[in-house]
C-alpha cells in the first residue's frame, strides 16, 4: 500500500506564491518518478510537473519558469513551489507518484488564485 499525504493548498492573490507538498510512504520501493498534476472545473487533468529519481525535471509550457518541483533528500516528499500565481492557475492539484507500472494519487489540494 502507498499512501500520499498533500499539503500546501489555499487561496492566494495574482502574483502570489504557494508550496505544495506531498509525502509518500508504505511500499516505495520501486519508484520512479513523482509529480503534480491539475485539474480545472470543466476540464482535463493535466500534468504541471514531475521529477524522476534521478533529478530529471519536467514541466507544462504554462508553468515554466513560475512553477519548482523538487524531493527532500529521502526523495519521499515531493514539493511545488509555486510562484508567479495567476487566476488561471487555480485548479485541484494532484500529487503522483509512478512504483514500476502502479500509478497512485493522492486526494487533491485545492488552489485558488483570486482578487
């Protein structure tokens, strides 16, 4: 079993920053990749940004170089550091995590960004 614990969610004004965490525990072993993804009302989930094992990073076109993922050194928390917040931005985010094959998600965080 894999459990994901999220943090970080809120309402934030244009222009401001939120950090996301996630930490992962139980069975890791295995893992390869963990990320963040969103989803707007009405629409698709959508990737914003994962980071392998191994450090390699990889983000949406809408959120580069406003949105950070990064891991604690135990490479079990993930985090999204997010800056630069615009209306658009506001979604539920989902942190991901990939162990072999097995996609898991956690319960979504709410971020809102608005005047």
């Amino acid at each position: 079993q894999v459990q994901l614990v999220e943090s970080g969610g809120g309402l934030v004004q244009p222009g401001g920053s939120l950090r996301l965490s996630c930490a992962a525990s139980g069975s890791l072993f295995g893992l390869t990749t963990m990320g963040w993804y969103r989803q707007a009302p009405g629409k698709e989930r959508e990737l914003v940004a994962d980071i392998t094992q191994g450090d390699n990073t990889n983000y949406a076109y809408s959120v580069k170089g406003r949105f950070t993922i990064s891991t604690d050194n135990a490479k079990k928390t993930v985090y999204l550091q997010m800056n630069g917040l615009k209306p658009e931005d506001t979604a539920v985010y989902y942190c991901n995590v990939r162990i072999f094959r097995t996609v898991y998600w956690g319960q979504g965080t709410q971020v809102t960004v608005a005047s």
